[in-house]
C-alpha cells in the first residue's frame, strides 16, 4: 500500500483504496503462502491475524506488531485443505474480515 493521499485514502498497486480496506491480502488463491500488506497511520500497534475455516474454527493465528507506514506479513498456509477460508484481521479495534481460496 503506497504513501497516504489525504486522511482517508491510499493507493495500492496503482489503485486508490479508501481507509477501511486499507488491507491487501493476496495471492487470492493461494496455495503456500497468503501475503498481508497493511497500512498503519499509528506507530506500534499490535495485529491479530487469524485463518478461520467455514466452521468458524481458528487453523492458524499470529500476533505481531504493525508500525506506521506500510507493513507486511506471511502467513504459510500449504498445510492447510483446500477450501474458502475467512482471514480475521484485527487491529486498532477494528476486527476486518476478508476471504480466502485456498487451492494447493
């Protein structure tokens, strides 16, 4: 995710995303390892990032800390089946929910 534009608005990738996704997850599929890109307006914040299978059930859960500007994360996931999967992500209080296909 690239420098801020104003207070609420970055670009990733050459696209203009507002605050609230200010999340990227990809690859989507993916099938050894889901990267997380996440920008940070605050200095040392701490993240939860958790992979939920369809059941709700957590199969895969890191905590680390995010500091301002962008941040990046890697979760392997080539031990995980094949299936949609919910990425639970939270951070400043704020709990963001994305999915995933898993597809090894």
């Amino acid at each position: 995710i690239g420098a801020p534009q104003n207070d609420t608005n970055y670009t990733f990738q050459g696209r203009l995303i507002k605050e609230d996704e200010n999340i990227a997850i990809f690859p989507n599929p993916a099938n050894d390892l889901l990267k997380i890109e996440l920008y940070s307006n605050k200095n040392s914040n701490r993240v939860s990032i958790e992979i939920l299978d369809f059941l709700g059930r957590s199969v895969k859960k890191i905590e680390k800390q995010a500091f301002k500007g962008k941040n990046h994360f890697e979760l392997p996931v080539e031990n995980l089946s094949d299936g949609l999967y919910n990425v639970q992500i939270i951070t400043n209080g704020r709990k963001i929910n994305k999915k995933v296909l898993i597809s090894n």
